[in-house]
C-alpha cells in the first residue's frame, strides 16, 4: 500500500490483543473513539507487514484504553502480529464540528503574534486541562502559556501559519516583567 506520510495521522498504538476472538487493546492519542470510527478505515503499520488498511468494526472503552475490532482480525493469532502496531488514519478523512475547530496537528508549528503585531514565539505544545486547552508558545528562552478561548486567541490562519492572540489582557503575558 502506498500513502504519503504526510496524508496519515498518528492516532493510536496496539498495545496487545484482548482476548481470543481477535480484539485489539489499543492505547489512543486521540480525544473521542469517533476518531477510529468516522473514518471507517484505520492502517496499521508494523516493521514485519509494513502498512496495512483495515475497516473498523467497534471501538469501545475499557479501563485505560480502548478495545478495537477490525475486520479480518479474528482470532488471537491475527491480533499477535499486530502488537505494538502504529495506527493511522487519513488526515482527509477527518471531519471538522465548526468553523473555529482546528486539530492539533494543524496548530502545531503556527507563529504566534501579539494583535499589536508583535511576535511571540512558536506553538511548541497542546496542553489538554480538560476545560480548555493550553498552547504552549516558545521562543528562545521566553516560554507563554495561552488558554485556547475565544477572547484570548483572536484568529487562526493556518494557510500563512499564523495565530493572532489578544495582548492586552492582564497578567496573561507579562512581558516585560523581571
């Protein structure tokens, strides 16, 4: 199977099988398990088998992680040979809630400035907090943590690479202190 590297989206690791009937225990890198199931197909990549395209059957959670059924995986010897397995998705295949949803891969590498036209530094990091996502912004040694919320970050224009966020809120940067 050929896909660019650039067209496929890391989005989990087979950690094990799960029991006889050709169940994948997979540890996921994503938020929601609609990420292995909107698309329909997930590829698998192994050192032995290289890449390999899967329909995807049922995700469902189990303790701290997830148990995956593939179609043509069905029994414990199918699943052996995929532990410790990347698992990828086509990055075309993802699907957008609304107009102001980005995915991290995407956000990862923006330059980031201040509405004054001042430049910040390089998201470096997504912090999940649970209530909202933290970017982490880098520059040399300067390091600022940006809460991801709709008065802060003021525009995302990912075709320039570019992150606007407001610079006059209180104590959200403090610059120029020592």
């Amino acid at each position: 199977m050929r896909v660019a590297s650039e067209d496929l989206l890391l989005i989990g690791k087979v950690i094990r099988p799960h029991g006889l009937n050709g169940l994948l225990r997979i540890h996921s890198y994503a938020v929601s398990p609609e990420t292995f199931l909107n698309p329909g197909i997930i590829l698998l990549k192994t050192e032995q088998t290289g890449l390999s395209e899967y329909k995807v059957i049922s995700v469902n959670s189990h303790r701290n992680a997830y148990l995956m059924k593939l179609d043509g995986i069905s029994s414990l010897d199918d699943a052996e040979r995929f532990r410790g397995a990347e698992l990828f998705i086509r990055k075309d295949t993802l699907r957008r809630e609304g107009a102001d949803e980005y995915f991290r891969f995407e956000l990862i590498g923006v330059k980031v400035f201040l509405d004054s036209g001042r430049f910040l530094g390089t998201l470096r990091e997504i912090i999940d907090t649970g209530s909202n996502d933290i970017y982490v912004v880098k520059e040399g040694d300067n390091e600022f943590l940006i809460p991801a919320l709709h008065g802060v970050v003021l525009k995302i224009d990912l075709e320039n690479k570019r992150m606007i966020i407001a610079g006059d809120i209180d104590g959200l940067l403090d610059i120029d202190e020592v």
